[in-house]
C-alpha cells in the first residue's frame, strides 16, 4: 500500500511545478501587455470618478470578491485618488432574487441595469469563459459602450475572451480549474500590488 505522506508529497509537487510553468509562461511579454493595458485602463477609471465592477462564479465569485475589495482598501489613502470597485458576486440576496425572477443567466446583467456608464469598467471572470451570466454581463456592457475585461483560462477562453475589449488569459487543459483559478488570484494580486505601491495605499 502507497504511504499517503509519499502521495500527497509527490501530488504536490506535481502541482507546484505546473503553477510554476504556467507562472512563467504568463511572465511571457505578450501576456504582460495585457497586463499593462488592464494597469493603464483602471488608472483611466479611477481618475474619470468610475466604478470597476467584477463578477464570477464559484471560485471566480471568490476572486471578484477578493480583488474587487482590495483595490477599494488598499490602494488609496482616504477619499484621495481611491479606485471605486464593487463586486456583482457579493450581494446573495440581490443574487438569489434575481436568479428566481429572471434566471440565473440574468444575476449579472440586471444588477448593471441603471448603475452602468461610460466612465466605467466591467471584470468578468470565468475558466472556461463560457458561463452564460458572465457572458450576458459582458455583451451588456459592451452595449453600453463600457471597458469590459475577460479574465479567463482554459485552451480558449470561451465566448468571453471573444467579446471582450480586453482578455487576460491562462492557457490551460480543460477543467484545469484550480491551476487558472490561481493565476487568476495571481493576476489580482499582482494589479492589488501595483496600485497599492504606486498610489501609497493601506499598509496594513
């Protein structure tokens, strides 16, 4: 019988080591341009009086949340030069309400219903980019004449890298969900990190 220390040993390993690949593969100059023109639209935003929206679901709900709420605290001190961001993924009542009402597809989109304008942005994330929420929100947005980026993984990045103005993309296998959900939280990190350095936020 397989010592279960020796296999969880070898299975993390085997995953740190393909983080690793995929880390320097983004590290790759095309894919820090796209870096660069997400940098250079949410200083366009911030400094308009925009609001970056973002949504996703599941594990892209938990990155929406996450990032959206660190650029708003840590990336500005007080009221002076702060990036407005607020996460479509965050409200379960409004989400619950919306998803009985209308259908899931629509949790997104309705709640930009009335919010959006062009000052604004719209951060979708999603692996496979095809969930169909995210998608509406999107082609919404795009409707709207807002910035809207895909943040996305997977071999193509699905029907929302293709309507984006913008897409980040983490070139995967299919259903390598927890690799691209990382790079993803990477990918956040590193913008929350940018921002917060160059705008002296929140030290804490």
């Amino acid at each position: 019988m397989t010592d279960p220390t020796d296999s969880i040993t070898a299975y993390a390993q085997q995953y740190l080591d393909r983080t690793e690949q995929l880390a320097r593969t983004f590290a790759k100059p095309e894919n820090l341009a796209s870096l660069e023109a997400l940098v250079g639209k949410v200083e366009e935003v911030r400094r308009a009086g925009g609001t970056i929206y973002f949504c996703g679901n599941g594990g892209s709900a938990s990155t929406a949340e996450h990032v959206a709420t660190d650029l708003f605290n840590n990336t500005a001190k007080g009221d002076d030069g702060r990036i407005l961001t607020h996460s479509l993924s965050s409200n379960l009542p409004s989400i619950t309400a919306l998803g009985n009402d209308f259908g899931y597809g629509d949790v997104f989109k309705r709640q930009l219903e009335g919010r959006l304008s062009d000052k604004d942005m719209l951060v979708a994330i999603s692996a496979s980019g095809n969930s169909p929420n995210v998608v509406f929100a999107l082609d919404y947005a795009n409707g709207m004449g807002v910035y809207t980026v895909a943040v996305v993984g997977f071999e193509t990045g699905g029907k929302a890298k293709e309507i984006a103005d913008l897409a980040i993309h983490i070139k995967t296998e299919k259903g390598e969900y927890e690799h691209v959900e990382d790079m993803h939280m990477i990918v956040g990190h590193v913008l929350i990190g940018y921002f917060k350095q160059v705008l002296g936020g929140n030290p804490h």
